[in-house]
C-alpha cells in the first residue's frame, strides 16, 4: 500500500514532543496550584501573626549573656515616653495634634528596635508580647489597627483620619471607663515592663 499522510514512512507515528511538553507544563501548574494555601489569610491577622512572628524571632535566637547596660537603658526610656504619651492621652484628647501622633508612632517604632537588642527574659518577653497583640488587635473590627498606624505612618509628615479615630477612641473609652479603660491598662502594662528590667 502507499504511503500516504494517514500512513507515514517506518509504520507507527512517532510521538509528537511537544505533547510531552504540554504534558510537563499542565504537571508543574498543577503542583503550584496545590501548594496554595486553600485561602488567604485576612490582611490584619497576616499583619499579627507578621509582627509577633518578628517579635518570637528575637528571643529565639536569644544570648545567654545580658544585654549591653546602654541597651537596658534605651529600651526603659522608650518605655517610659511611651507611658507618658498615653498618660497625656488620658488628660487630652491628642487626634487632631499632629506632632503627638507622629511622637507616639516614632516612640513605638524605637522601643520595638529596642527590644530587638535583648535575650531572653521572662518576665519583660511576656509582658512585651502581650503588649505588641494588645495594639495589634485595637480596635477590633476595623480593617487597619493601631499598630497598624504606629508602624506604616512613623515619622510621616500627614497622618490618616482613621488613625485619628483610633487615637480619639482611646481617650473618649478612658473618659467613660478610666481605669478599665484600654490605656489604664496599656499604662500598667508599662510600667510593669520598666520594673522587669531591673529584677530580671
């Protein structure tokens, strides 16, 4: 019989490579696709787990030895502006003054540097991480939060409204709770923090 198309020269057709090619490529989108995660975390708790990730970061790779007497001393001035801000915070309503907002966003900035600079220490590690969620999660519903604020705008020369809301939020909930209120707390926090340093 002659050859034809339907009947090529050597019998059987040969396999065509570019079909193992398409093969191979539908494999590896096929293995990308599955390492995907089934769903994306939400951005604020992608933004948490980010932040107390970094901060568990610190302490795993502690050094046995104490930090440098300069270090101790920062971190417990930090400490401190930041108490001082959110006591004036109690007594003033700060969202529409510019140069606290930036203040307090450069304050929190440097005291998480700070820490950067320490081991491990029980009581000041505890107290720092249940700080660093606190602000995190303030305040709960809202697409950007607190800590949001203080890290993305720290040193800007504008400041966002929302950020503004959230700071005239803290002081309206000390007006009406006081010492239960968000910053009474924050405050106590604080200053539990600045005694840890000396008896750690």
């Amino acid at each position: 019989m002659p050859d034809s198309f339907q009947n090529p020269i050597g019998g059987n057709k040969p396999p065509d490579p570019y079909d193992y090619r398409v093969e191979e490529i539908q494999k590896n989108r096929d293995e990308k696709e599955k390492e995907k995660p089934p769903s994306e975390r939400p951005f604020l708790a992608a933004f948490i787990i980010h932040v107390l990730k970094k901060f568990f970061e610190l302490f795993e790779k502690s050094r046995d030895e104490k930090p440098m007497a300069y270090a101790e001393t920062d971190v417990r001035e930090y400490l401190a502006q930041m108490r001082d801000l959110f006591e004036s915070l109690k007594m003033e309503d700060h969202s529409q003054d510019a140069s606290f907002l930036q203040r307090l966003s450069q304050v929190w900035m440097l005291l998480l540097d700070g820490v950067m600079q320490f081991s491990r220490r029980a009581v000041f590690a505890v107290r720092m991480q249940e700080l660093i969620q606190s602000v995190q999660e303030y305040p709960e519903g809202q697409e950007h939060s607190l800590g949001y604020y203080l890290t993305e705008y720290a040193g800007q020369k504008w400041m966002p409204f929302p950020y503004m809301e959230i700071i005239r939020s803290l002081w309206a909930d000390y007006q009406e709770h006081l010492e239960a209120s968000r910053l009474s707390q924050w405050c106590r926090d604080l200053d539990e923090m600045i005694n840890s340093l000396g008896s750690d």
